[in-house]
C-alpha cells in the first residue's frame, strides 16, 4: 500500500524537479521511483547509513532523507545529486510523504477499527482508548448497511460503495466476504428511516443498472453510540435472513419493519411445530392445495374484505365465499373472524420458516 502512496507523489513531482526522485525501505530496496526500472533494486550498503528520521546523508552521488512512518518501517527519500539543491529537494520530499503516510495510515486504522468494532472483535473497554487515540467521534448517529451481492460478482460492490461514499471520515466501507460488503454511514440524528431505505435503494439501483449487479440490502437499527455498531450489524444480518424466509421480493429489508416476522424467526422450531399442530387439530394445512392458499393470500391482502377479493380474483362473490367456507370445514378456522385470521396468517408465516429448514435448535 506505501508504494502505490509514494508512487503517486513521486510521479507528479518528476516534471517539477528535473532530477531522479524515489523512496527506499528499510532494506534499501527501491520502492517508488520517477524511473520506474529502478523499482526493487537494492541500494547496497543503505542500512549501515541509516541513522534517525530526519537525518540527511549522501552515498554514490545521490541524498538520502531519512524519514518515519509511525508503527510502520522507516523509510528515506533519495534525490540524484549532493549539492544544496538536492539537499532542499530530498527534505522537502521527505517532510511531504511523511505527511502523507501518516495520513493514508490513520486513514486505514479508522477502518480496521471501525471493522473490528462492527464484527465484535474488540472489547468493549477498548473502543473508547482506541477511539480517543484515532481522534475518532464516538457519539455520532451512524447505520450499518449490509450489501449481499446476489448474482452477477463481475463488479466489486465494495468498488462501487465506496464510490459512492468518497467521504472516507464519516462513511467507512468493507468487505466481510465475497458477497457481503458493509457500509458504516455516519446519518444526522433523528433522520427519518424512509430516508435511510432510500440511501440503500440508490445502492441497489446503482449496482443493477449501472454495472448488471444483484444485491439486496440489510439495515440495522440506527445508533448514536460507537459500541452499538455490532448490535446494528447484527440487526442487518438478521433483516437479510428473516427477508429471505418472509419476503423474498424485497431488495430493502429494515430490522425495524420486521414485525412478526422477526419474532418467529427467533422461534424454536420445536415451539412452532407444536403451535401449528396446536392450530390446526381438524387438519393439516397441507390440505390446502395452490389456489386456495393464493385465495387466503389476496383476502388477506384485501384487508379481509369479501368484495374487493372477489372483484381482485374475477370470481362472483358466493366463489369466494364457498371457498373461505371450505377452508373453515378443513381447519376450523373462519378467515372472515379476526382472530380466526390473525391466528391463520401467523400459522403460513410460521410454516414458511420451517420449510426453509432453519439450522437451529
């Protein structure tokens, strides 16, 4: 990573200063250079010279500048020639990428920070020590967006968040596998969830119609405290998960707009399948064949209301009506009763999770 960083300052310095520019490391191997054949030679003799950071030296027509990279290898510019100029040059550089490195380097412990935090790899006691020393906020609004890549992995999502994030202290983004990308977004408090779905829609939108990429986005519960971003990250997993059993349509799933569906996901299937005998004693609700369950669906989309299902189904009202009087007389439960309904639409969502065979318990 330090040689793409100094690699970049060194090719645009290369037309301001008509000389031979580069970067060394600790073993004297050429890291960066304005002639890029130089690059992986090895200065003979470099490591016997180094001195501290700061220290200036001249070896084989060229000046060194040493310089430090904090918690990482020093490292030491070089400028051909050994006259005043090259001297100015080689501590002007110097000063200049130490700057940058540093920098770049906060910049990657935020995320790895951040990273460890979200996934719970780090104590609680430490986030706020390791905080203080990043000089990072801890008692910002911020979301945890989970981006899973559902088919067509050509393009790197996390190429494409980040993009779309560029503001590297407040947004953070990484990848946790090969499908899962996770967004950190620093939100204003009080921010309305609808605003929050419509930032993960323009996710969505951007990997479909711009690059052919399917994904489908979890979302946790906004926190205002920095420890509560793996209870967040949590809750998008589980939007995802429960999405996939309940609502597989949806490409923008909200822990918060779970409902009931989350409580059953959290189930004990023993518990369910000893509820759904409890419900239907008359019998099974694999009774029902097809076009009754699509039937009970649309009642139930209709608000239970007999004539806007009719006109919805293209039957005549008795139809339907004889068809909720069959699914009575199968499992004694009237749709038309709202507790009988409650109790019915509970029992499909609880027998829709176990058909996806939840591995657990």
């Amino acid at each position: 990573m330090a040689n793409r960083v100094f690699q970049g300052v060194i090719f645009q310095m290369k037309e301001a200063i008509d000389r031979m520019l580069g970067v060394v490391d600790e073993t004297g191997t050429v890291i960066s250079c304005t002639e890029l054949n130089a690059i992986g030679e090895t200065r003979e003799g470099f490591a016997a010279e180094r001195l501290v950071a700061g220290d200036i030296f001249t070896k084989d027509g060229f000046t060194y500048r040493q310089f430090s990279s904090t918690k990482h290898n020093d490292y030491a510019v070089f400028v051909e020639g050994v006259d005043e100029a090259a001297f100015q040059f080689a501590a002007m550089l110097a000063i200049s990428l130490q700057s940058i490195k540093q920098y770049h380097d906060e910049k990657f412990d935020k995320t790895n920070f951040i990273k460890n935090v979200v996934l719970d790899n780090i104590l609680p006691g430490d986030i706020y020590a390791k905080a203080r020393e990043l000089h990072f906020s801890i008692d910002v609004s911020r979301v945890v967006l989970l981006i899973r890549v559902t088919s067509g992995t050509d393009i790197s999502a996390y190429d494409v968040v980040s993009g779309l994030f560029p503001d590297k202290t407040k947004d953070f983004v990484f990848n946790i596998s090969e499908t899962d990308t996770v967004l950190v977004k620093e939100i204003r408090r009080g921010i309305d969830q609808k605003d929050v779905e419509k930032l993960a829609a323009s996710i969505v939108d951007t990997l479909s119609g711009e690059h052919y990429v399917k994904a489908v986005v979890g979302i946790g519960t906004p926190i205002s405290n920095l420890k509560d971003l793996a209870t967040s990250f949590k809750e998008a997993q589980i939007a995802l998960e429960v999405g996939k059993v309940f609502d597989t349509e949806q490409s923008i799933i909200s822990y918060d707009n779970l409902g009931i569906a989350r409580l059953i996901y959290q189930l004990p299937t023993t518990l369910c399948e000893m509820f759904l005998k409890e419900v239907f004693k008359q019998g099974s609700i694999d009774s029902l064949d097809s076009e009754t369950l699509f039937t009970i669906q649309r009642f139930f989309e209709n608000n239970l209301n007999v004539s806007e299902t009719s006109r919805g189904l293209f039957v005549h009202r008795n139809t339907l009506v004889y068809r909720l009087e069959k699914i009575k007389k199968l499992t004694g439960l009237d749709l038309r009763e709202f507790d009988d309904a409650i109790v019915f639409k509970v029992a499909l969502m609880v027998k829709k999770y176990l058909s996806s065979n939840p591995a657990k318990y």
